[in-house]
C-alpha cells in the first residue's frame, strides 16, 4: 500500500510520505497558509506560489517533503 500522498498545483505535484515526517513543522512555520495539519487535506498548495512551495519543499528537514515537475511538451 503506498501511503505517500500528492497535492498538484500548475507544473509541480507535491508529494508527502507520512511514514517519513518527523513533525518539525518547518512547512507550517514557513507557508502557514499552505500546511494546516487540522485541516483536510493539509496541504493546500493554491495559496503559495510554485517558486514558495519549492523553495519551502527544499528545506524540509526530514525529506517527507517532496516534488516533482511536469514538463509540458507542447511548449
């Protein structure tokens, strides 16, 4: 069963894997109004931009959080 969960906005799927996360709560310090862990789903990624999410992602200190892009490839 796998238990990682994804949140896409535009480009970019945020991918989050429980088992991993040591609840520092460097995401909800960083982008409050992205991480809520009261709130279903927690992660809402509409309210930052990509450039936030990714650079918030990169600091996670557990690496339960992470990305991946989509490349458009009608450009």
């Amino acid at each position: 069963m796998n238990s990682i969960k994804e949140y896409k906005k535009d480009s970019v799927t945020i991918l989050w894997n429980p088992k991993k996360c040591i609840h520092a709560g460097v995401c909800v310090k960083t982008l409050p109004g992205v991480y809520d862990p009261k709130a279903k789903p927690w992660i809402t990624p509409e309210n930052a931009s990509v450039e936030a999410l990714k650079s918030q992602i990169d600091a996670c200190p557990s690496g339960a959080l992470s990305y991946k892009e989509t490349v458009d490839e009608n450009q």
